[in-house]
C-alpha cells in the first residue's frame, strides 16, 4: 500500500481563462522560463501548430509566431527544453514521403522572440542523428540536452539516448543498441526530469505493455540504475513529473489511454521513498492524462542551471532593491471554508509577529505562515499581489515604478507552484484547463 502524507498536503485550485488564450489540447509541451510559459502544439480533434506565451503575473496568453520557415510544423508527443535564453523543441512527427526535415529539432530565440534555423550536426565520427519520433523525453543536464525513448515510426518504441551539446550543436549517441540491457530499454510516453546531474526516468509504454519501473542516469559515471519502487506509484502512461526541492514531483497519467488518474506523487532523493500526497479536503485535483506540469519559485528551479542563466536573476545594478509583493493564495468556493476563510501566504520579516489562519469543517486545521512559506521567507513589502482564482497584479506603486518593474525579473520573486495545463479529458472549443497545486511544507 502507498505511504499517504498526510503532514503536507497539497491545495489545488482551478485557474479560469477569460480574455483570449489556446484553446484545450493534449499530447503538446510546456515549459518556463523567467516566469513565462511557453506552450506549443499538441493535438485537440486535429494536431495544432500554434504556440503561445502565458504571464504568469499578469494572468495573459499572447500568441507567437509560429508560420515562419524556420518554425515547426504540427506537432504532437514532442518536447520541448529551455536553456540559456532558448526553447528547444524536437520530435512530434514520424518519418514519411512527406516529411521535410531530417533531424526534428527547432530552436526560439527568446529574446528576439523568432524561430532560428538550427538542425544540428553529427559529432566525431558518427555519422548518424536522431530520427523522427514521437513520446520521448528530454531534460537539461550541464550545457546538454539528454533524450531518451520514443516511439519510431514501424520500430516502434525506441531506448535510443541521445545527448545534444548546446555549445557545439552536436549529437552523439550515448546508449541505444539492442545488446544494451542496462537501462530501461525500448520506452515512449514516460516521464523524466533532472536533478543534480542525475536524470530519473518512469513508467511509460514498452511496446504495447505498461511499466512502473523507476530509472536514475548519472551523468559522472554514465551508468543506468534501477531504483526499488515497492510503495511507488502504479503502471503509468502520459503522466508528468517535475523536480521540487529535493524531490521529484509526478501527476496524473493512467495505466491505460482512457484512465486517466489525478494521483499526485513524492520520491525523495534523501531518503529514496515514495509517497502519495493528500489533498484538502473539497480541493480535488483533475483526473489528466496526456497533460503538462510545469513548475515555478525557488523550489522548482532547476539545480542543473548553468551560471549565466541562473545570473538573469541577480540585482542589475548596486542600486537594484527588490520589488515588494504581496502574496496571497484564496482556494477557489470550497464547502468546508466559510465565506471570509481563506489561506494567506505571506512574506514576513523574523521579527514581525504574525498568527495562524484557520481552515473551519468538522475539525480544524490550523497552518501557520512559516509552514507555509518557510521560516527563512524575508519581508519585502507590499505590492505585488497573487491569487488562486486568477493571477492579479494589484499596484500601490507609482507608475514609473511599474515600468521599471517591467524590465526586471519577476520570475526571482514567484511563489512555489505547480500548474497543470491542458490534458485529456479536454473541452473541445474552450480556453485550455489550467490548475494551480501549492504545496504546504515549509
């Protein structure tokens, strides 16, 4: 039986989409970057070939560009990776007659906010790159992105493991014959994320058979592990997992196409256990499956960041000061919480005294800020407000100063969240689904 925490519990609130947004999908890609998300194609009743900016902040979807020569065609069971100022995307076709492109990799410019002609090249004496394909998995580890698995055309599932340098633009083949039985051998819809120059790889599909193994790759020694499960989540197909704190993140997904779960659960690199984490009572996650998870804050930033990115989040200047926010986070309408109840996440100083809110059903649960925040959280003022139904900006700044907020990175100062977006089942026609998780440790 799984280990239910019951200490830390997770709060989940829908996010409504009201001004123009991507309509609902599934099978597309997500990613973050400087509190942006970015989120491209997928499939609704047909595959899709738009993408898309979401503010975090300002609750704001504006559409790119995606009809240049240099950008992707309709895509579906891709992904997509961000490093150092671009997205890269590979994958989401198979190989056909009417297939242009060689090698399936796009690159966007953020900056320049444009898709740029980037294929890659073969590195050393080999000779080959990777082919089209679909349900793989691909995460940033140093300066390279590191790809595994997918589902090839006739060949079906894949364990090719691939490794592209980002400095060079070169592919090399890490691991992908036949003879080589150590590692999780042929997958594709899988999860995988990175953490401390490690890649943990779950579940997925082999052939036509679901899996519940659990796989670690470290990057030193260039060895594949196989990590105990016991108590683990059960087999898993289109489910997400990101990193968070010293741990590992994994939503949803279902052990068939049409099951979909709303499971959320916990591996803790320290103590190398799983567990299943509650829910507040009435705040009910969706059940999704072919979704994306993406993480923001400090606790979900990523331990592989290279130092010119993670310098993007430092004072521009000796005179910069850190923008004042106020951070609240409202359940959405709950049949436990009465009608002024809420949960109020809040910066503090160590100094300022400060009480516990109260959530009211048949027993009380008391959580106090520095549970909530963490007791090392540092006040900063009041300006910047966020809410769970909607993210809000509420100024009492003048606004010159919010110009000025415009150009610095309000990324630095997000709470922990995690957002899920899209999955099936979807509302064909409507805004894409996004829900908001908060975690309650400290």
């Amino acid at each position: 039986m799984p280990v239910m925490n019951q200490s830390n519990p997770s709060l989940w609130t829908q996010l409504p989409q009201s001004s123009r947004s991507p309509c609902d999908r599934y099978k597309h890609v997500c990613c973050s970057y400087d509190g942006y998300v970015y989120i491209l194609g997928g499939r609704e009743s047909r595959c899709l070939r738009d993408f898309w900016k979401y503010s975090v902040v300002y609750n704001e979807w504006t559409e790119l560009n995606c009809t240049s020569e240099a950008a992707p065609e309709e895509l579906e069971e891709h992904s997509m990776v961000a490093h150092e100022g671009f997205l890269y995307v590979f994958g989401g076709l198979l190989d056909s007659a009417y297939t242009k492109c060689r090698c399936a990799l796009w690159v966007f410019d953020i900056a320049k906010q444009k898709w740029v002609h980037c294929q890659g090249k073969t590195s050393g004496s080999q000779t080959q790159m990777p082919t089209n394909r679909k349900g793989h998995s691909a995460v940033v580890i140093g300066s390279a992105m590191l790809m595994y698995g997918g589902f090839i055309d006739m060949k079906g599932s894949s364990q090719d493991f691939w490794r592209l340098d980002f400095d060079t633009m070169a592919w090399s083949l890490l691991s992908g014959s036949e003879q080589d039985s150590l590692g999780p051998g042929p997958r594709h819809s899988h999860s995988a994320i990175a953490c401390l120059g490690c890649m943990y790889l779950f579940g997925g599909l082999k052939g036509l058979r679901e899996q519940r193994d659990f796989w670690r790759w470290n990057s030193t020694s260039q060895t594949w592990s196989s990590l105990k499960n016991r108590s683990g989540p059960p087999r898993l197909i289109g489910h997400s997992a990101v990193a968070y704190k010293d741990s590992m993140l994994l939503f949803g997904g279902g052990e068939t196409q049409n099951s979909p779960k709303n499971c959320l659960w916990r591996y803790s690199f320290t103590s190398q256990t799983w567990s299943q984490v509650a829910t507040f009572p009435g705040s009910n996650p969706p059940d999704k499956i072919h979704h994306c998870c993406v993480g923001l804050g400090p606790s979900y930033k990523s331990t592989t960041s290279s130092p010119c990115s993670s310098s993007r989040l430092q004072p521009s200047s000796p005179n910069w000061k850190h923008r004042p926010f106020k951070n609240k986070c409202f359940p959405a309408p709950l049949s436990f919480l009465g009608s002024e109840a809420a949960i109020e996440l809040e910066t503090f100083s160590p100094d300022k005294c400060y009480h516990s809110k109260t959530l009211k059903n048949s027993s009380e649960v008391n959580i106090s800020k520095d549970v909530l925040m963490g007791k090392d959280a540092q006040w900063i003022g009041s300006c910047l407000t966020f809410e769970n139904k909607a993210f809000q900006k509420q100024w009492s700044c003048t606004e010159e100063d919010l110009l000025q907020e415009e150009n610095e990175d309000i990324a630095h100062h997000l709470p922990d969240l995690l957002l899920v977006l899209g999955g099936r089942p979807c509302t064909r026609h409507s805004p894409i689904s996004i829900w908001q998780m908060t975690l309650t440790d400290s």
